[in-house]
C-alpha cells in the first residue's frame, strides 16, 4: 500500500513540475511585441526601400541618404 502511495505522489510531483515548466516555457517562446507596423519608401535615386521614419523627405520624395537627397536635388 505504502508503494502505491509513493507512486502517485511521484505522479503528482512530476506532472507538477512539468506543468511549471510548460507554463515558463509558454511565456518565453513569445516573439516580443513591436511597436506596430511601419510604411514603407523608394529612395528616389538609388530604389532602396527603408522605413520612412528613417528616410528624408524633399519635395514628396523620399531618399535614403543625405547623399542621395543631394544628387537627386542637383540639376544635370
């Protein structure tokens, strides 16, 4: 009877211990969450796309570099 006993106990802790571990294991496979999605630009001279928080505008035009801004501004 005793080893009945200490069977289910060892059950009942296992099954304890692997519930703990699921849950942990739950919580750190998330992907972490993002500020939210971000619009997309053309560099106007070179055709690169970059998010346009990052990009300089001219003239409703987007570039990639002020490099870039300079060339496209610049009269051939």
């Amino acid at each position: 009877m005793a080893k009945i006993l200490f069977l289910v106990l060892g059950l009942l802790l296992a099954y304890w211990i692997l519930k703990g571990y699921r849950r942990k294991a739950g919580k750190d496979g998330q992907p972490p969450q993002t500020g939210g999605e971000e619009d997309m630009v053309r560099c106007a001279q070179c055709g690169v796309h970059l998010p346009r928080s990052e990009s300089l505008t001219t003239g409703g035009q987007f570039f990639c570099s002020p490099e870039h801004q300079r060339l496209h501004q610049k009269p051939s």
